[in-house]
C-alpha cells in the first residue's frame, strides 16, 4: 500500500509569507496476517522530467523527492528551453533542502542530457511516459514482469513531448499513459505520474501475494 502524509510549511521571502501543504508518499507492502509469509519491495522509480521554464522544475524535484524517487533525470526535449549545466547545482540543493524537510533519501540528479542521450541510457528499462493523445489510466497499465526492480516515468514540458518523441519511447516498450483531461503544469504532472505509478506498482505486489 502507500502510506500519504501531509505537512503544513511556512513558505518565508515573499511580501506576504504563505502556507504551503506538502504531500509526501511512502510505499510499503501490505500483508494479510493470514496470506503468504513474505511479500516483494516494490521497484524503484525514477523520474525522467524534462527541462521547464521557471519555478516548476524546483517544484517538481522538491515533491518528486518528497514522494521518494531515486533518481531524477532532467533532459532537454523539443519543447524544453535551453538549459545550463550549471542548474543540477541548484537542483541539488533543492532536494537536499527536500530530503531533510521530508525524511526521504535524497534522489541522484544530474546535468540535464539530451533526449538521445535519454533514450539511449534508458532503453532498457521499463517505463511508463505521460502523454496527452491517449486515454489510458496510469493505475490502467499492462502488469510488468515479477521481477522489474526499476521504472522510468517520463514527464514532458509544457507544449509535451513531441510526436517523434513519443513515438520513439512508446517503440521502445514504454507504455503512453494519461494523467485526465486537462492541461497540467509540470509540477503538477510529476506528482500526478510519481503518486499513480506508486498507486499502480502496489497494486501488482498486491495481486501477487
């Protein structure tokens, strides 16, 4: 199952200091007292985010570090803009700050690659990659093999990934899923994908045991 919980931040710099709800997951496997004696740990998710114009990348590695991913993986896409390798040090610090808040071990985050690059370090991997041209639920999406320890959930930018971007993932074996109906923000993406893909992987643990 997955384990939500919710803490109230102050948020300070601003002209007027707000309050900010954070949600945070942690996956743990649920066994009855009366079924089998062990149960499998459910893989580990990585976040492919592209490249995003301003707050929504800090945004979105702070919750995607809150929700514990152990790698986030910034590339830059058709639609991204140009990024300075010179931003993983600020995104660094950003889930440093967010694994100390949280509790969660703090993800790996690298210089932003290119979609080949991406493409060519992930192709192997099983994945999942958010798309808006399809109506398939993420808690919707084909079982993966018992022993998968590593899945890959890609989020796009804003104007998405481009056809040939997705038709190149979807070749590839990763399975196009839809977050709903409307236009999300990045942020709001990667923790929609980050919390579903948790959702989907404990519900198959789940239907093994």
């Amino acid at each position: 199952m997955i384990v939500f919980a919710a803490t109230v931040a102050r948020i300070e710099g601003d002209e007027h200091p707000r309050l900010a709800l954070r949600l945070s997951a942690r996956p743990q496997s649920s066994v009855p007292s009366d079924g089998p004696a062990a149960s499998a740990s459910l893989p580990r998710l990585h976040l492919l985010l592209a490249v995003a114009r301003g707050p929504s990348m800090d945004s979105a590695m702070r919750q995607a570090t809150e929700l514990g991913v152990t790698s986030i993986v910034p590339f830059v896409g058709a639609h991204s803009p140009p990024a300075a390798p010179s931003r993983a040090q600020r995104w660094q610090r950003v889930v440093r700050a967010a694994s100390q808040q949280s509790g969660a071990p703090p993800p790996q985050v690298g210089s932003p690659v290119s979609f080949a690059q991406l493409v060519a370090t992930w192709d192997q991997c099983a994945g999942i990659v958010c798309a808006t041209d399809t109506s398939l639920p993420l808690v919707a999406a084909p079982p993966l093999p018992a022993r998968t320890a590593d899945v890959a959930v890609v989020v796009g930018p804003e104007g998405d990934l481009s056809p040939g971007e997705l038709g190149e993932l979807t070749g590839r074996g990763f399975v196009a899923v839809s977050l709903g109906p409307h236009v999300l923000r990045v942020d709001t993406a990667a923790v929609s994908a980050l919390a579903g893909a948790w959702q989907w992987l404990a519900l198959q643990a789940t239907k093994r045991t």
